[in-house]
C-alpha cells in the first residue's frame, strides 16, 4: 500500500514506473498539496501537455474546522482521491457546442471516469475519484488508474482536441467511436 499522507511515496513509485511526477500545490483559491504526472511525457510535443493532478479533496474524518465530526464516524477512515487533467488546447468559440456533444459521446464509453468542459476557461478536462480506505492506496490500483488516465488523455483526447480545433467533426467522431471511421480522417 501506498500512504498517500505525503505524496512522496506515490511519487517515486509512478516515477519509478516510467512517469514524469512531482509535488506541488494547486492553482485553486486554497492551495493544497498535490502530486503532478505528465501522462505523455513519452509521445511527443504533437501529444500537448496532458499533467494529471492529485488531490485529497475530502478527508471524511476531519469536519471543516478540522475536529472530528460525530457525524461522520462510519466515514472516518474513508479518503477522496479525485484525478484530473486538464487538454492543453482552447476549445474554438465556434467548437464550443460540438465539444459538449462530443464530451457527452465519449461519456457513453469512457473505461473510468468522465470527460467534462470548463466553458469559462474553453478547456475539456479528464476526471476521476477514488474512494480510498485511510489515506493509502494499492499499488495496483495507483498505476492501473494513471495508466486509464493516460490511454483517456491519449485515445480520447486526441479526438477532442480535433474537435476543439475545429478540424473533426462530431459526426466523424461519432463514425470512429463505432469503428467505422479512419482515425487520420
């Protein structure tokens, strides 16, 4: 098991598995640690930065002022790990609403998961959570979810990023996630 009470551990071992990763602390208006994976780091600048970020974003343990809640003790050892990446492209004004039909198809499929849209910020984004007991997690289970990560950002991703850049259409896409369209249109 990995205790994920530093992300140290956790670190090194996706480090230590292939993966580009470092600690830091996130852009949100509270800052938290968090651990940082570049997801393909191995294919190239064409692939764009796809840096998957872990966070602890509830301790079921600890109330808000940082007691314990009485309410809460059937929670109390139960961590949230949430898992999210960001695309590193702006989606095209005029993209906009083929990305939100396009997010919602990839839905249908996705392995973990789901695939959403910051409108605000014109970005699609990757997202999963683990339910984790205490603040540990499996080997297994850590590598297994990064890598599911990295195949969304790079399989579905890519797709998106056509889509956002307006050069695929969400009826091609449609075609290609049936297996009847040419992945180079």
């Amino acid at each position: 098991m990995i205790d994920l009470a530093t992300y140290e551990p956790a670190r090194a071992f996706l480090a230590a598995a292939g993966y580009e990763a470092s600690i830091g602390e996130t852009e949100l208006d509270q800052k938290v640690p968090a651990l940082f994976v570049d997801l393909l780091a191995d294919e190239g600048e064409d692939a764009g930065e796809w840096l998957l970020q872990m966070t602890i974003v509830s301790d079921f343990s600890l109330a808000g002022d940082g007691a314990a809640d009485p309410q809460d003790q059937d929670h109390e050892d139960v961590t949230l790990l949430q898992l999210t990446t960001v695309a590193p492209v702006l989606i095209e004004p005029e993209a906009l609403v083929a990305c939100m039909r396009a997010a919602f198809l990839v839905n249908t499929i996705m392995p973990i998961g789901g695939v959403g849209l910051i409108e605000a910020q014109r970005r699609f984004y990757f997202d999963h959570k683990l339910v984790l007991a205490e603040r540990s997690v499996s080997e297994l289970v850590l590598r297994e979810t990064v890598d599911m990560m990295a195949f969304c950002a790079e399989t579905y991703g890519t797709l998106l990023m056509e889509i956002a850049a307006g050069r695929m259409s969400v009826e091609d896409l449609l075609k290609l996630l049936q297996g009847e369209g040419d992945a180079t249109h």
